[in-house]
C-alpha cells in the first residue's frame, strides 16, 4: 500500500500534472506533424509550416496582452478578486482577438491576390474564425495555471491534440491529401476543446460582466510590456522560419522545421516547470521578499538547468533516429541541423527563468529589452548566415550565440535586484539534482547487494 500511496502522491503533485500536460502536448504534437507529414507534400507542408507560424505569433500577441499579468494577479487573488480579474482579462481578450481579425480580414480583402505564399493566404483569410475558436481552451489553461489546477490544464490540452490526431488519421485513411482538410481539421479540434472549456465552466467567460475598467487598465499597463515580450520571443522562434522562407524555398523550410519540433522536446520540462513556477513565485513578488524569491530562483532554474543537460545529449547522439522516426528518409540531412539546435537549448532555463523573475518584481520593460535584443541578433544573424553560407545549418548557429546573449543580458539585469549569479545558481541545481538522485543510486545498490548475498 506503501508504494501505491506513494506513487498516487507523485502522480497528483502540480509538477507532475504540469509535466504530463506539456510532455503529452508535445509527443502528441510530434505524432501529429508526423502524420500530416506523411498526408502532405513536401511543399504543401512547408505551406503548413508557414501558417502555423503566422497564426502562433499572432496567438502570441494575444495571449501575451494577458497570459503574465492574468496570471501574476489572479494567483494571489481571492475569489472576489478572481472574478473581477477573470473577467477583465476576457474583455481585453477579446478586444484584442477582434482587432486582429479586422486586420487579417482587410488584407485579405485588399491585397490578397497579391499573396502568393499559400501558407499565408491560408493564414489571413481563416484567422477570423481560428482566432475565436481558439481563444475559450486557451483562456481556461490559463486561469486553470494561476490556480495551480494543472489535472484540468492536461484535460484541455489532450481533448485539442487527441482529436486533431483523429482528424489527420481520418484524412490518410480517406486520402484525404490537402492542405485546407488540414486546415478545418486543425479549426474543429480547437472548437471541441473550446466548447468543453465554456461547458464546465473552467473559461469562467460569465465572469465578463464583472469586468473592472480599473482592472482592465492595469492588467494592460503590465501586459502591453508581457506582449512585445511573447511576440519577441515568437518572433524570436519564427524569424528563422520566416527567413528562410523568403530567401530560400518551402523545402528549405521544411528540412529547417523538422528539427526545430523536435527540439521541443528538451523544452517540455523547462515549461512545465516554468508554468508551476510562475503562480509559486508570484507569491514573492514583494520586494520584502527578495530572499525568498531568490531561493525559488536558484532552486528552479538550478534544477532544470542540470536535469536538462542528459536530454540534451540524447538529443545530440540520436538525431539521425529521430529525424527518421518524425519526418521520414526525405529529411535525413535535417540530423545535424537537430544536433546544432540542440546546443542552444542548454542555455534556455537561465534564460527564460530570468525573464519570468524580472516579470514577477515588476520589471517587465527589461525583460522586453532582453527580447529585442535577442530578436536583432537573431534576424541579423540570421540574414549573414544565409546570405554568405547560403545554408540552413550556419542559421542553427546563430541561434547558438542568440540564447547565450539572452542568458549572460537577463542574469545581468536581475543580479542587480536578486543579487545572485550564475554560478551559484548551477551549482543549487547541481547540489539539489545530487540530493535526489543519490538515494536512488544507493538503494539500487542495496538492492544488488541483497541478491548477490541471496545467492
């Protein structure tokens, strides 16, 4: 009973839920780009990859007016307030939602014979109704993280990747062999979701009625800094994309994106413990509690830097495998491009830690600094590379020097309030990863012990 306890313990713990939610969200991510994949060409799936990455930096943009600050108040909040705060945040969503969809409408009305990218055509004439259909699941998952509900956040993500998956699977099964089947695939499971989220009340989209003009103010005040944040931080990601479309080809772009999922897979425990951080060190947001942040910090960010690195490596050794496994034969060149990703991604925890903490005490403006700086490396980098190498490995590279800038501009600025720094913060994470895995190693040699003396 002991070990059945035990385990059910584990596996109600807001870390674990958190893990499984963004881990579940990911693998079924990857088996659904595996799949669509192998319904699309090669050409339409970098179309694919261009309208995704246009709909999540405009997603990013959205959410980003809200996400922080909805969270960073609603944590704290009592029920009162969470109302008030709840409903504030829906009126500013879907002011924002509405101005985007008036204008990716305009320009598809006005200059969308102009567009020849389908990926992008695809993305300005169907935003409106995507937009809308997206908004009530995702606004759940967030009130559901400020609550530290993570069981209902995995409820929510698996009923969205589980039915586009059956969506897809239905199309390889009926052949079913088109982008726009992809499309309204993608647009329905987003609605099933959406519909389940309003249903049971998890939205609490009743709540805007409640909606506080004085709240509305200064949950935008806060969140317009959060949002060129996020949108940076998307463009950060999508700029490779997107500059490679432009001066390369939908090829290019697709043997560039291959890896680029698969990198996410690092990136699931780093979001996972960002998403239960966030609402924890919250709580310390007072400058009276400096210390009290910093020991989260360094235990957080110390954790996942060091738990990370194994990944890392797995990633590096077995890239030829898992390219195969996700896109096919056709993208086996795209195995060192994984590898060159891969490196960065050790840089990500004391990077994003050190944006989120400078969100929390209230310096949301640096944070937004650390972006743009990021971004303009990145897009300079970026066009360099392309320009002289003419390759899409020299633009893996650049991310390299990207995140590392991220890392050294971030720790920097927050040293001045937290007054911490790297290396003590590698070395908690080293001392408390030690404290945990050397019980396991010296049980497992008790356990040895006992059966060779058995024998």
């Amino acid at each position: 009973m002991g070990v059945f306890a035990n385990i059910r313990k584990v596996s109600r713990n807001r870390h674990t839920l958190s893990l499984a939610g963004n881990g579940s969200s990911a693998v079924l991510g990857f088996v659904c780009l595996a799949l669509a994949a192998r319904l699309l060409t090669k050409e339409e799936l970098g179309s694919w990859f261009m309208f995704i990455t246009a709909f999540t930096f405009v997603d990013m943009l959205r959410s980003g007016i809200i996400h922080t600050s909805l969270i960073r108040s609603a944590a704290s909040a009592n029920k009162r307030q969470f109302i008030v705060v709840a409903g504030s945040g829906w009126m500013i969503s879907l002011i924002a939602t509405s101005i985007v969809t008036i204008i990716t409408t305009s320009v598809y009305f006005i200059f969308g014979k102009y567009i020849h990218n389908q990926g992008m055509l695809l993305f300005v004439k169907w935003y409106w109704l995507a937009g809308f259909v997206t908004l009530p699941f995702n606004y759940a998952a967030w009130l559901m993280q400020a609550r530290q509900a993570f069981d209902k956040v995995l409820y929510i993500r698996l009923l969205n990747q589980l039915s586009f998956m059956l969506c897809i699977l239905i199309g390889l099964v009926a052949s079913y062999n088109s982008i726009h089947y992809l499309l309204m695939s993608f647009i329905l499971s987003s609605l099933l979701p959406s519909f389940f989220s309003i249903w049971s009340g998890w939205s609490w989209i009743k709540s805007i009625r409640f909606a506080d003009r004085t709240k509305v103010a200064e949950l935008f005040n806060f969140g317009k800094f959060s949002m060129g944040t996020l949108m940076g931080s998307n463009l950060l990601r999508s700029s490779d994309t997107l500059i490679i479309g432009f001066m390369m080809t939908a090829k290019d772009v697709a043997a560039y994106s291959i890896p680029l999922k698969l990198v996410e897979i690092l990136e699931i425990p780093l979001r996972s413990f960002l998403a239960t951080a966030m609402p924890a060190m919250s709580l310390h947001k007072d400058p009276s509690q400096k210390k009290e942040l910093r020991i989260l910090f360094n235990k957080y960010a110390g954790i996942i830097s060091i738990a990370l690195l194994p990944i890392v490596l797995g990633c590096i050794i077995f890239a030829d495998s898992l390219v195969l496994i996700l896109g096919g034969a056709q993208y086996a060149e795209s195995a060192n491009i994984l590898r060159i990703l891969a490196v960065y991604t050790a840089f990500l925890p004391l990077d994003r830690f050190s944006g989120v903490t400078l969100d929390i005490v209230g310096k949301p403006a640096m944070n937004f600094v650390k972006v743009l700086l990021m971004v303009a490396v990145n897009v300079t980098g970026d066009i360099m590379a392309i320009h002289f190498a003419g390759h899409i490995w020299a633009v893996a590279v650049v991310s390299i020097l990207t995140f590392l800038t991220g890392l050294v501009f971030g720790n920097y600025i927050l040293k001045k309030y937290l007054h911490h720094s790297i290396k003590e913060t590698l070395m908690t994470g080293i001392t408390l990863c030690g404290s945990i895995v050397k019980p396991v190693i010296l049980k497992i040699k008790a356990l040895r012990l006992g059966t060779t003396n058995s024998i």
